[in-house]
C-alpha cells in the first residue's frame, strides 16, 4: 500500500543558496521523492514521499555523500535538543574561528599597509596566513571540493577559488620572487587579502546565523509551552515524574497549581480554572471539571485536578500547531522559486564573469596586467556571494509566519501569505463564521405571576432537558445560569414538528413551536401577536411555554453575531475588499444579519456545492477570493478559493482544508492576517531589491569598469566586508517584521 509522507527534516552542512538548491535538487532526483522544498533560513527541508519506495535513511545517505547531513531521529524533543546544541557549538567555533583569524590577520594587514619592505616580510605573512587559511578557513575548501566531486558549486566555491589563487600567487612570489623582479616588476603578494577575505567571511557568517537564529523565535515559544516532565498517577495511587515523551494513550496524569498541562485529555477527578488563552485567545480562564477537556501548553490557575491522556507527542493541539508553522516556515512562496533559480546558476555565471574579467586585464592591462588580473577577478568572485539573495525570501517567510502563529493566524504554506494582500474580494460564511453558531436565548419573556416562575422553570427545564430539539440546549443554559434545578415529570411525549409535553401534578404542560400554540390557543391577544412579531422581525426564533389555559412565557432564540463582525467587516471594506455573505438560512434571516454587520451583498438558501460555485462566479470575474468558513459544508468553497481562511473553533475538515487558519473566532484576525501578507511581502521586496542590486554594482566595481575613468579599483578586503554586510543586512531587514504592528 502506497504512503505519501510530509515531512520536515533538518539540514547540516548548508552554508549558502547555492547549497539549498544542490540539497534540494539532489533529493528530487531520487526515486519516490514527490517533492522537496530546501528553506536555507531555517536550515531545513520540507521532503514528501512514497514510503513504499524510499525512506528517510535513503534521503539522509544521499545527502552524506556530498558533504550535508539530514537529521530524521524519530524523537523530536532529542532531534530539537540535538540540532539546537549543534547550532550553539556551530555559532561558538564560529565566533572563536573569527576572532583568532582576526588575531592572525591583523599583523598581515599591518606588514602589507606600513613594513612592506622589513626583512622577511613575506616569510612572516606566510605564517601568519597559513593557520588563516588552512585551519579556521578549512570549512570552505572542504565544502568546494565536495561540491565539485559532484559538479556543483555554491559561495564556498567563490571563497576557495578567490582565496586559494590570492595564497598560491603570493607563495609562488615569496618563494621565486626573481620571475618578476628580471622583468622590471615588483613581486607582489596578496596574503592580507586572502586572509581578511576569510576573516571577514567568518565574521558576516557569525553575525548572519545569530541573526537567522532569532527569525525561529515563534517555534521555540510554541515549543517552550510544552513541560519537560509530567507526574502520572499508578493504579494503587502512587505518583512518578517522568519525562513527557514517555507518557501514552490512557495514562492519568495529575497537574498542580500553576504548571502546565502536558497532553490533551479529560479531567476524570479535581477542578480548577485552566487559562486557554494561547489556544482559543479568550482572556478569561475556564472551569476544568470533570469530563471537561484539556489541551497541551494551557495553564493551569489555582486548582488541581487528575484527567485521562487522550492525544500525546504529535497528535496534541499544540504539536500540530506546531508542526503547521514548521511546514509553513519551510514553504516556498512563489517568488522564492524564481530566487532559487536564479541562485542555481548564480555561482557558475559569476566564476565565468571573473574569468572573463582576468582575459580583458591580461590583454588591456599593460605592465600590471598580470596583477590587476588575478585582483579583479579574486574581487568579483568575492563580492558576488549569493548569500544574500538566498536569505532574502526565507527570512521574510519565516519572521512572518512567525508573527503570524503569536497573533493566533497559523499560516500554512508561504504561498497564502504571498497571495492574501492581493485578496480582491471575501466570501464570509454566517453561521460560526460572521456569528457564534451557537444558538441562545436573548429574551426571555414571563407572562405567568412572579410567585409562580420559579415552580414553572423548575417544570420547563425539566421538559427542555429530555427534548431532542437542538433549540432545547438554549433553554436549558440560560436555566442552567440561573441555578434553576429538574424535578420529576410525568407523561413526557415529544410532539413531531411542534414540540414536547409533559403532565405535573395532574396540569398538562406544553414546550414548542407557533404551530403548536396555534394547536392550543385559536386566537392571541394583540399585544402578545406585537411581542412576537417584533422578535420575529429581528430573525429570532420564538417558543413558547404554555399550560392548558394560557401563554406562561415566551423566549426568543438566536445565533448571536460576534461582537467583533461588524468592525472586522467594516475594516476589510475600508481595505478596498468587496464582502459577501453566503448562509443555507431564510431570506429575512440572511437580510437581519447582514444589514446589523454592514454586508451589502448576500445570498440565502445556499447549499454547499452551491457556495463553491459562487466562489468560482467570481473568479471568473478575475476576482481574487477568499473564503471564510468553519464548518464540513464550506470544505469545498474553502477548497476552491485562491485563499481559504477556517474558523479556530471550526470543523477539522475546514481547518485541514483552510491555508490559513485562526486560532481563536475572532475575524478582526482576518483584516491582519492581510495586514501581516503585505508587510512580509513589502520586507521581501525590500531584501530582493537590495540583493539585486548589491550585486548589480558590485560586480562592474570589482571588475575594474571605474579603473580606465578615476583609477578607482575596489579591494579584495572591502568586497569582502561588503559580503558580510549584505547578508546580515537581509536578515535584520526581516528581523523588523516582528516589531511591526498588525493591529
């Protein structure tokens, strides 16, 4: 039986663009590899399947071969844990790395500048720049010829090559300085070149992976709200700590005032208030009693209680929150994959431009020709890094989605957060969606004496709680609220199509609809025909309460519009976006809801194929829509939108169909997911923009165009700087997004 498997995999060994798309197409070559999506930000690749033709040794051997390495431990605590202390060591030989090639360089850099002409000079640079190179810059031609072996190429390429020519041209001249001092030249020698490029390199590397380190920071709070150790509770009562990933299906487990909660589940025994915010975002805690159930990552208050393990490791609400922002962070938007392309090529172009630059200055170059040659071509393969083309999209995605998951919008793929700025018009389900979808009782009105009512809704909630009517729940909560316990009934009958009755001391008592008070009463007082056709008016359903002679109270019941609607509806008209209301309810329920929200076109009746292809209508119009949903009925319409956006409290269905989902039902969510779309994509624009043209002018610089006009050629050692530079430039740009509001 075939199996196709998602999954998210992290990567070692990538130090540039280049490297992500010679993962990523490596493991694409594989047979059984669907797809693979490399993100270089997050050093990770997002890897689908068929399981029943390959697995994850196979991915990890083929990348072993070329010098990565792909983490695919089952355990992701220990996965997590192992990979965070690789990238601390990583960011410590790093920095150690770039200090003592700094220690080293720095008395080259003063030689070269100030005692070019002290004895044994460039015996003394010699050894100085050999642990330089050789020992802290190993990295990068150890990569380059692990690249080649399977011809590839990527930034360490240009390093090496740039490097390597500047160190063998200096030796070959400190060690047979005569070839050019017989033909009138000065033998010349690059080593402070060679060794501030690797310094500086070492030094932008350092400063970009602390900065990418930062752009994770949503992912490690996610993870950070799950405890590390749990006490469960033995059959004889005894209590044990212990780790968390030991914990399974039917475990009781007991959590104490102020800890977390570890695993969904069900409270068995105990009660307290847990606060849920991080979950549904309502600010205020809920009651856990018994039979009530708990999620991973919720605080609990002052209580303590003992409940069932129902979903642990990855099936719990917050590991596939979780795991949703992984995969979305890993996601490519569209614009990345031109990026990639371009950065596939970007290597093997630049090489040919620098050799391209070496002819013209040994053919124009006159007496320097050979040293202007070998200068202009090590600046250029320096200062073309494509590192900061590469981090350009990533770092975007990654920091937004990021914000995203903080704000309670789980974005699940990039390609969502691209299109959803560009949003022309939305499609907004009632139910759930515009309202609670819950109906309740909004009034409730007694004809009957005062001293009577509490006996009366003693009788009615003893009928509304053995009514199967959904519209019994109502009832019985706002009952409920008001402390209001059964008592014993006799002759309960449900009534098809009208309602229910029941007989207490020997006096008939009726629970339903119009038809049946019309059934009981031929004919209502004026007043009350008034009362109820007023509630009416306001598309609320009216029942009734009645004994065998007279109207006892009456209750309107309806699904209340959220108190965040009519401004979240409000703002995404302001935007320039045309809203729509779909809903299967009456023509005079749709026109109520929508004029108290602000929606000027809406549809009533409307089935659920019946959605999607109005969704689809306006497609056609070349329109760009998203739906807004949260129930299996708008499944299909979510599917066909071009940005499909679920309700947190929805359906499963509509959240695994949904691209973006929100965690708590407030639609003010809605205008900021589209508010955090166009910041990410602005930041994006921005870093690309930059990338682009760092190298536009970098390159002619480096080459020498300005040489023939001013006499002006850029250093080896500031193309470097300028490298580093540009990469860490990228990343902060990006790192801004969190900083921004989406209110």
């Amino acid at each position: 039986m075939e199996t196709v498997i998602k999954e998210s995999y992290p990567v070692t060994g990538m130090s540039c663009a280049s490297c992500a798309a010679s993962v990523e197409n490596i493991l694409k070559a594989l047979d059984g590899v669907i797809n693979a999506q490399v993100n270089f930000a997050s050093a990770s690749v997002l890897a689908e399947y068929r399981s029943n033709e390959i697995n994850a040794e196979a991915l990890k051997t083929a990348l072993n071969g070329v010098g990565f390495d792909l983490m695919i431990e089952n355990d992701q605590e220990d996965v997590r844990q192992k990979l965070e202390q690789q990238k601390a060591d990583e960011l410590k030989a790093l920095k150690s790395h770039a200090i003592q090639s700094a220690v080293f360089t720095f008395p080259i850099m003063v030689i070269a500048m100030f005692y070019m002409n002290m004895p044994y000079a460039n015996w003394i640079m010699l050894g100085l720049s050999i642990p330089v190179l050789f020992i802290y810059g190993r990295r990068f031609f150890i990569s380059a010829y692990q690249q080649l072996k399977v011809r590839k190429t990527n930034m360490d390429t240009l390093v090496s090559l740039s490097t390597g020519i500047a160190f063998i041209f200096s030796l070959c001249n400190t060690l047979y300085p005569e070839y050019w001092l017989h033909k009138g030249l000065e033998a010349h020698v690059y080593y402070e070149a060679a060794t501030a490029i690797i310094t500086f390199i070492l030094l932008g590397k350092f400063l970009e992976e602390k900065a990418k380190s930062n752009t994770s920071s949503a992912i490690k709070k996610l993870i950070g709200m799950q405890p590390k150790t749990v006490i469960r509770v033995a059959q004889d009562g005894s209590e044990q700590q212990i780790p968390i990933k030991n914990v399974i299906k039917g475990d009781l487990l007991l959590v104490k005032p102020g800890e977390k909660i570890p695993v969904d589940g069900t409270v068995q025994d105990g009660s307290s208030f847990v606060d849920e915010s991080m979950i549904s975002g309502e600010p205020l805690p809920v009651e856990a009693v018994a039979g009530h159930a708990v999620f991973a990552g919720t605080i609990n208050q002052k209580g303590s209680f003992r409940f069932v393990a129902d979903k642990v490791g990855g099936e719990t609400v917050l590991s596939q929150i979780i795991k949703m922002v992984q995969e979305a962070q890993g996601s490519k938007a569209p614009v990345q994959k031109l990026v990639d392309k371009i950065a596939g090529i970007f290597v093997p172009i630049v090489i040919g431009i620098a050799i391209l630059t070496s002819i013209v200055w040994l053919i124009w170059g006159g007496e320097q020709a050979v040293t202007m040659a070998m200068l202009a071509s090590i600046t250029v393969l320096i200062i073309a890094c494509p590192c900061a083309l590469g981090l350009a999209t990533p770092t975007a995605i990654m920091v937004g989605v990021g914000r995203g998951a903080e704000s309670n919008i789980l974005i699940k793929d990039a390609e969502s957060l691209e299109l959803a700025h560009k949003i022309d018009a939305i499609v907004l389900d009632k139910t759930g969606t515009i309202t609670e979808g819950k109906p309740v009782v909004t009034d409730s009105i007694w004809l009957a004496d005062k001293e009577e009512q509490g006996a009366l809704k003693q009788i009615l909630y003893s009928m509304e709680k053995r009514s199967e009517h959904p519209l019994a729940g109502a009832v019985i909560n706002k009952l409920e609220s008001e402390k209001i316990e059964a008592l014993e009934i006799e002759g309960f009958e449900s009534i098809t199509g009208r309602g229910v009755s029941a007989a207490v001391n020997n006096t008939n008592y009726f629970v339903g609809n119009q038809a049946l008070l019309k059934e009981q009463y031929a004919s209502l007082s004026e007043d009350l025909k008034a009362r109820i056709n007023a509630l009416q008016d306001d598309a609320k359903t009216v029942i009734y309460f009645t004994d065998d002679q007279k109207v006892l109270a009456l209750f309107a019941i309806t699904d209340k519009i959220k108190e965040s609607s009519k401004q979240a509806i409000h703002t995404l008209k302001e935007q320039g976006i045309e809203v729509y209301m779909l809903t299967g309810d009456n023509e005079q329920t749709a026109q109520v809801v929508a004029d108290q929200v602000g929606v000027l076109n809406y549809k009533a009746n409307v089935m659920p194929d019946e959605k999607a292809k109005f969704v689809e209508e306006l497609q056609k119009k070349g329109l760009i829509v998203g739906m807004v949903g949260d129930g299996i009925n708008d499944s299909h319409a979510l599917a066909q939108a071009d940005i499909s956006i679920a309700m947190g409290k929805g359906s499963d269905i509509a959240i695994d169909v949904a691209k973006i989902a929100l965690i708590t039902s407030d639609l003010n969510l809605i205008p900021q997911a589209l508010r955090l779309s166009k910041q990410t994509f602005k930041t994006v624009k921005q870093n690309l923009f930059w990338a682009f043209i760092y190298n536009l002018i970098g390159i002619p610089l480096a080459a020498g165009v300005l040489y023939a006009f001013n006499g002006f050629m850029l250093s080896p050692m500031v193309a470097a700087a300028a490298m580093a530079f540009s990469s860490v430039s990228v990343v902060s740009n990006s790192l801004r997004l969190k900083w921004q509001t989406i209110n």
